[in-house]
C-alpha cells in the first residue's frame, strides 16, 4: 500500500487561492486505511473548506483512483457538478492525483491534498513500515525475505559495514544491523550458503524514472 498525510489546512488553501467551487475525490484503498482520504477525511475537509468560503459542489470514493477505468467511472458519474466547479482537491497519494488529471476530459485543475511518503507493509497494531525499495532487481530469495536495499540506510547488498556494533546499526543504534537479522535468518533455515554469493553492482537503468510496464 501507498502511504500518504493528509498537508497541513494551511498549504492546502494556499493551494487553493483563486479557486471558489471543487470538487473532493478520496481513495478507498490506501488512504482510506492511512486516514488521510476515505470518507471521514472527505467529510471534514467538506466542513473545513466551506467554513472557508469555499463551495464544495461534490465528492466521490472511488475505490482506489490510481486505477483509470475505477476514476473514469466515478468522474463520469459526475461529470455535471464537475463541470461548474473551479478545480478538484484529490485525498490520495500521487499516484491518485496524476490519475485525476490524466483520466479528466474536463481538464479542471487538480491539487493534491496530500503528501506521499511510501510503499508499506501494515502490522496488526495500524503502524506502517517501509519494506521494499521497489529497486527492480529483487533479493529477497537470497536474504531470507528481508530487504537490505530497503532496511539497510547504506543499502549494502554484501554484508554489514565496519561500523556495526554488538549487532545494531551504526546509522540508527537503536535498530539491529539488517545484515545480522538476515545471517540469523539463513542460519534458522539452514541456508547460510546463500551469505556467501557476491551481488555485483545494481542495474540503475532498471529503475530509472519514470518507468512503465506493458502487459501482453
């Protein structure tokens, strides 16, 4: 999932200077779940915009806007209010923002209401942690299914630094050095064998931005 918080209401209105009528989009996916764009947050910013003086014309939810046939249908559903409003506010990440503006054959002006952080993992407690680095040039079958692209602040893809000591990191001594956690990991699975291949240097061509996929 894409993290995303919602910006402070100041830089939001900033943003919205010379615009009087919008239009809300939120995201049922990620933002929902971050709270920063399901429809409590549409709801509230509703309020807060219009005690604003702003003229909140409509909302919707798709289920997650980054998704064309998904945003085509909701702005297609309400492509009358969309038509008076000034410029529409989007509560999702930038994915769901970009995805407003290329999907919209109004060609209104689309401003993000939030920040995006990062990709995540969710534990049971709500928190979110950074995983996956989305390199391109996966090695979690040789790290026991833990990241050092991600996990590792040096990213080091051959083993700790000099400077790890009593196993936590040198960066952040408060966290254990992921290159122990992953030589425990292998050794609990009896693959420790798999510590000894070399990575030769990473392919940056493959996560050049921006990139794209095509299905066939």
């Amino acid at each position: 999932m894409i993290v995303s918080q919602q910006k402070p209401i100041e830089e939001i209105l900033e943003s919205l200077k010379g615009y009087k009528s919008l239009f809300l989009v939120g995201c049922g996916e990620c933002a929902t779940i971050c709270k920063s764009g399901g429809q409590p947050e549409l709801d509230k910013m509703k309020a807060i915009l219009e005690s604003a003086g702003k003229t909140v014309l409509g909302t919707c939810l798709p289920q997650a806007p980054c998704l064309a046939p998904q945003i085509k249908t909701e702005l297609a559903r309400n492509m009358k209010v969309l038509g008076s409003c000034d410029a529409v506010l989007v509560l999702a990440c930038g994915l769901g923002v970009q995805s407003v503006k290329n999907n919209s054959r109004l060609k209104k002006t689309v401003i993000p209401a939030n920040n995006t952080f990062f990709s995540a993992t969710m534990d049971g407690q709500g928190d979110f942690y950074e995983k996956c680095s989305m390199c391109a040039e996966c090695v979690l079958a040789l790290t026991g299914g833990i990241c050092p692209v991600t996990l590792c602040p040096k990213g080091l893809l051959n083993g700790p630094c000099g400077g790890v000591n009593r196993g936590k990191c040198e960066v952040d001594n408060e966290k254990d050095c992921v290159w122990v956690l992953i030589y425990k990991e292998l050794e609990s699975g009896n693959n420790l064998d798999k510590i000894r291949r070399i990575h030769g240097g990473r392919d940056y061509q493959k996560a050049l931005n921006p990139r794209k996929l095509t299905l066939k």
